[in-house]
C-alpha cells in the first residue's frame, strides 16, 4: 500500500538519519499543536511496516491557564491512536527566574531534559521532535538577524545524537494537508499569534514579505541554505575538537588552553573552539559573540599575560604563564569589565 506523501517524507528522514529496529521504542514530543500531531500520526503508521513501538511524552509548563487542556487533548489523542503516553509538568517561568534568561528557552531546557529523562526511563534509541521546514527557515532567520555564524546559521540538524527531526523537510502546508486528510484536530498555541515574540513577527510578517517580493519558494530556499551551512559547522566542529585534543587539558571545573596554540589557529576553527571550551567549563548559556571574540583577541594580543577577561555565570579567562584558563571567578570580581594584572 502506498503511503501519504508526509509519511513517506518521514520514513525516509527516519531511516536515514537513524533507522530504529523491530521492538526499539521511538519517543515523540507531543505537545499537541499540528505538527507533533502530524508526526505522531505518520509514525504510528509506520511503526507496524518497520516494527518499532511509538511512545509519546507530554510536558507542561504551567505558561498559561489552557496548557491543562492541552494534556488532556493528549491523553484523548494517544489513546485513540494506542500510543503509551508519559506526561509531566514543569515550573518553567520559575526556571527562567532562577537562570536569570528567557521564558523561551527555559522552556526549550526544560522540554528536553524531560524527554531525555523519559527516553532513559523507557530505553528509546530515538527521541523525534516536529520541527518543521518552515521552523528551519525562520530559525535561520533569527540567527541571521542576530550575527550569527556559521554554526547559528546551519540552524536545526536533521540528527543530533539520538534527537531525530523528520519533519526538516516537510513544510506546515503539507502538514495541515495531511492532518486535514486523516481527519485529525490539534491544539492552537495562543502564544503563536503574539506579536511581542520575535519568531512570530519573522513568522507572520518578514517571511510573507519576503515571499511575496523576492522568493515564492524561500521556506524551501532557506531551509536549503541551512542544511548547507551546518555541513560545513560540522566540518568546523571536527576541526575545532581536533585543536582542542593538542591544546586543552582540564584543570579541576576550569579548562586550561595553551595561547599560543589557540592565537595560531584559523580564526574560524579558533572561534569554534572557544565556544566548545566554553562548554565545558560551565555551559554556554549567556554566552554571545562578542565574548568569544574577546577571548580570541586574548589569546593573539602580545600584552596579555596577566589579564582577565570576566564571563556570564559567575566565570572568567585569565592568561597566566603561556595559558588561557577558563573556569570559576573569583568571588566578589564584577562581571562585564576586564582586569589587567601582571604574572605572579
């Protein structure tokens, strides 16, 4: 039997990224908007012709008072379709206080440490998210708008591990076409229509501009040029760990780079290295471009030895005796200002 078009795009963006065996469990992000219901669909489908188990988990992250109502479309969902479905709720904005950021991407934390947790508590060799070709091109977009390089700009990978997005290719129009086909409702995220976040204005204002006066077809251009792109972040990635092996070595919750290994290096493999050092010695959060260029400067100035740079999370880099050591600051340095010294 012939598959639909949307299911057949995910079988074969499943197998190629990660083909999952007969019995292996494939976990899907379901938050209930049409297409982690699309995706759901299409793999329920599929899971009798390629013998995997589909399972769904549902997160909510007590933003707003109809997020109840979303896990119980749900539960009414998965129980039709026979899928096991695990839920949990979360204290997101309560996240987002304490890390001093976004609602946003509290939220995005929050999604995937709960995920994570359900795929070891049920041993998935895959978790699949919804993320759509139209996701990617307004991803690309923001990040483009932001500065960012290449790594920002390959927006959303088709694999990272064991997260699996099989809907790159597909855009909202096949999935509504789809969901309208198998007679299938969703929920409506009333935050999708606020225009005060960023990505609904690139949504409902930069893109249909665009479209209509340069680009019909710049979802699918964009989401091209994306795939592009992080093949060659990827590259930069393999060349900034193999920097990183000759001159990092851990030093307790620091990281320790030799300068002049880090100042020799192709500025963009440098600059790779730095964020995946950065990483390491306490995660990226808060971290922007212009502290990587800092460390970068840093690392070629020929007047450095002694200074420090301060960094976002309580951290900063300090030159001392031919080495960069990132870690810890201090208590009582202020963050956002450089302090020279001289080497002990």
């Amino acid at each position: 039997m012939r598959l639909p078009s949307l299911v057949a795009a995910v079988d074969r963006a499943f197998r190629a990224a990660l083909a999952p065996g007969p019995g292996d469990v494939v976990l899907v992000g379901l938050s209930g908007g049409a297409d982690s219901v699309a995706l759901l669909d299409a793999l329920v489908l599929l899971q009798r012709r390629r013998r995997f188990r589909v399972e769904a988990a549902h997160l909510d992250h007590g933003l707003r008072p109809g997020s109840g109502e979303d896990a119980a479309f749900c539960r009414r969902l998965c129980a039709g379709l026979g899928v096991p479905l695990h839920e949990a709720a979360a204290d997101v904005a309560a996240r987002a206080r304490r890390e001093r950021g976004g609602v946003e991407e509290a939220a995005r934390r929050e999604r995937y440490a709960f995920l994570r947790r359900v795929q070891r508590d049920r041993s998935a060799v895959a978790i699949a998210v919804a993320h759509t070709q139209d996701d990617q091109a307004e991803t690309l977009l923001l990040h483009l708008l932001r500065g960012s390089g290449a790594t920002g700009l390959g927006a959303m990978r088709a694999r990272v591990g064991t997260l699996v997005r099989p809907l790159l290719g597909v855009s909202r129009r096949e999935v509504l076409a789809h969901l309208r086909e198998r007679g299938l409702e969703w929920r409506e995220d009333p935050s999708n229509a606020d225009p005060s976040l960023r990505r609904n204005r690139v949504r409902h204002e930069l893109l249909p501009y665009l479209e209509a006066s340069f680009n019909p077809a710049l979802r699918a251009a964009l989401a091209r040029a994306a795939g592009l792109l992080a093949d060659e972040a990827a590259h930069l990635r393999t060349e900034a760990e193999a920097l990183l092996d000759e001159i990092a070595r851990p030093d307790g919750d620091a990281w320790v780079l030799d300068r002049r290994g880090l100042g020799a290096a192709p500025t963009a493999v440098a600059r790779v290295a730095i964020r995946q050092a950065l990483a390491r010695a306490g995660g990226l959060a808060r971290i922007g471009a212009v502290h990587v260029e800092r460390i970068l400067a840093l690392a070629r100035a020929a007047d450095s030895s002694g200074r420090r740079l301060p960094l976002p999370g309580g951290r900063e880099v300090r030159y001392r005796r031919g080495e960069l050591r990132l870690g810890p600051r201090p208590t009582g340095d202020a963050e956002g200002t450089e302090v020279p010294g001289r080497e002990p």
